[in-house]
C-alpha cells in the first residue's frame, strides 16, 4: 500500500512478476520466456528489451520511446562474470575493476 493505494503486483505459474506496479493508475508489464528471463517490460510508451546468449547470460538491452531506439546496452563477458558495458559501441564501463579481461 502506497499513500493509501493498494497496488496489484500479478505473477505468471512460474512465479515470475508479470505487472509491477508504480502507482495506483500505472505500472511496468513484464513479459518472460521459457527459461524465466525478463525478454520485454514495457509502460505506455516507454519499452524495454533483453536479449540472452545459449548460456542465459544478458547480452543485450535496448530502451525505446515509442517506437525510436534511445539507448542500446551491450554485455561482454570473461566466463560468467561481466567484465564490459558497452553503450551502442562506446565503453560504458569497466566492472572488472577497470582490469582488462584476459
């Protein structure tokens, strides 16, 4: 409950959030695959988009505003661990430590 507004978060079988809400008007609808990982969360016009590699590791987010792409978010990794973000091509930043990866 929120300034006396109950907010109605929903989940699928899987138990994965499926609308998270922000307000008592409006919320975040959440859409996942088949192996549980977020793949789309969107809220009137604003979109957001995850893509995963075969080991499941987030390689990719993409932000829009309606339908123009404002942010892209690359992920580039050492084995599980993220070593790099890359933003649409320029070095976001370095989570290594600022090492570079080997």
């Amino acid at each position: 409950m929120e300034n006396n507004v109950n907010l109605s978060f929903a989940y699928d079988l899987d138990g994965s959030m499926t609308y998270r809400p922000v307000d008592g008007t409006s919320g975040w609808t959440q859409v996942w695959n088949g192996e549980n990982r977020m793949v789309e969360t969107y809220k009137g016009g604003d979109r957001l988009t995850f893509t995963y590699d075969y080991m499941g590791r987030r390689v990719e987010k993409c932000v829009y505003s309606g339908n123009t792409l404002t942010s892209k978010t690359l992920y580039v990794y050492d084995g599980f661990k993220c070593g790099e973000e890359l933003d649409t091509g320029r070095l976001q930043s370095e989570l290594d430590n600022g090492l570079p990866l080997e």
